[in-house]
C-alpha cells in the first residue's frame, strides 16, 4: 500500500465528502523540484459539483491545499484529471486552464 501524506488525505476527505461517487475519488501525489502535485480523478458526473459556478468549488479547494502545504513547508497544487466520459472534446480547454482563466 502506498504510503498516504497529509495533503493527500485532506484532499480524499474533501473530495469524498463532496461527490456522489466517494468510491471512484482517486489522488495522485507526485513530488518534484516545483513541490506537490496532487492529480484528482473523479466520476465524470461529480465535476460539476467539484468545479462549482464559476470555478469557485475549485478555487477553495486549491486555497485549502496551499494552508496545508504551508503547514507543511510544501508547496501543493491541484490538477483536476478529466474523467473519461466527460463533455470536453479534444479542442478545448482542460479544465485547470478554464478554471485559471478565471483568476481576475
């Protein structure tokens, strides 16, 4: 079993406690020289409920992530993996470049 970190379990609780599929909610955690990246799947008909209107779901989702790496000395970052199944094509936007773009 892998080993499970703090951040990565504050994301699963998060997450779980959100979506209507808390059984399909899997975190990725890699580390490199710019820190955490935590990769979030999900089941395609939870990512309304974890992007939220205009992306603020996501947006305090990221902002907690940061309170915990900093607890942490680390810095976490949030991808939002597109589910298999969702409504994206293959020209458009990810949804981490939608939800950036709105960062006014």
């Amino acid at each position: 079993m892998a080993e499970k970190y703090k951040d990565q379990d504050f994301l699963e609780y998060v997450i779980k406690s959100l979506v209507g599929y808390p059984d399909d909610v899997k975190v990725d955690r890699k580390v490199d020289e710019m820190g955490v990246l935590l990769t979030l799947h999900i089941h395609p008909e939870d990512m309304g409920r974890i992007i939220g209107r205009s992306g603020n779901t996501a947006k305090a989702i990221r902002t907690l992530l940061k309170v915990v790496g900093r607890a942490n000395n680390a810095l976490v970052n949030l991808k939002i993996e597109e589910p298999e199944g969702g409504r994206r094509s293959a020209s458009t936007q990810s949804v981490d470049d939608v939800v950036d773009d709105l960062k006014l």
